[in-house]
C-alpha cells in the first residue's frame, strides 16, 4: 500500500502545479497536527514537502508566496488534535521553518511584499515575521 501511495505522490509532485502542492501538503499536515491514530501520515507529508522545497530555487517563479506564507501562518496557529503529541509539531515546525528559510533567501528582502496576507489574519503571527528577520540578519551578516 505504502509503495502504491509513495508513487502516487510522486506522480502529483511531478505534474501538480507547485503552490497546490504546498498548500496541499500543509494543510494536510494542519488536519493531522497532532494525531496519534496516524502515526506515519505527517511523517510522510514532511518528506514530501522536503522534496519540493529542494526544489524550490527551480520553481520560485511559478509559485504564489503569499499563499504559501499564508497557509503556513494557518498551519503554525492551529491547534493540535492531540496536545500531548509534540513530536508531529516538532517536525512540522522544522518544515514550516526550511520553506520560510528557503523563500527568503531566493527573495531577500523582496519577502516582506508577500507577508501582507499574514497581517490582514485574524490570528496574530508569532512565528514567520522573527524567522524572518533572523534569516535576513544572518544573510547580511554572512556577506
């Protein structure tokens, strides 16, 4: 079954266009923030969104950032289906983290024109703006 499901995967990453993908992949990872009945679900989602953030220098222009962004301000201020599984959260925090890494260093400080849509939600941001800012002092103070 796995073997079927990993070359179906494979399959949408393949031909799927790359801003469904990642908002696919993080929302699915939203849904089973925290779930203990499906232990290899959001493992397998993290790899997956590894896969296409590797990528992700190849496929910059085609994606809609904002809405990436966007979904991964969803996915950080959701709540756990289950509060005492920290590990699903531990991983889908590094994963949110690589693609916030990811896009800023191809934009630069172009990041800032697409981090609007977190400002207008409703949830307030506790996460992406100081990664942010981190990841631009870092690149600064590494040139």
């Amino acid at each position: 079954m796995f073997k079927t499901l990993n070359g179906s995967i494979l399959r949408i990453l393949e031909n799927c266009h790359p801003t469904i993908i990642f908002c696919v992949f993080l929302n699915l990872l939203r849904k089973y923030k925290g779930a203990i009945h499906i232990e290899k679900l959001p493992s397998i989602i993290v790899k997956c969104l590894l896969k296409v953030t590797k990528i992700m220098s190849q496929i910059i222009d085609q994606i809609n950032i904002e809405r990436i962004l966007l979904t991964i301000h969803q996915y950080l201020v959701a709540t756990p289906l289950n509060m005492s599984e920290q590990i699903t959260d531990e991983n889908g925090i590094r994963i949110t983290k690589t693609i916030v890494n990811e896009l800023v260093k191809l934009k630069k400080n172009d990041i800032w024109n697409y981090y609007e849509g977190i400002e207008s939600h409703p949830d307030e941001d506790t996460h992406i703006k100081r990664w942010i800012e981190i990841i631009l002092k870092n690149s600064e103070d590494g040139t």
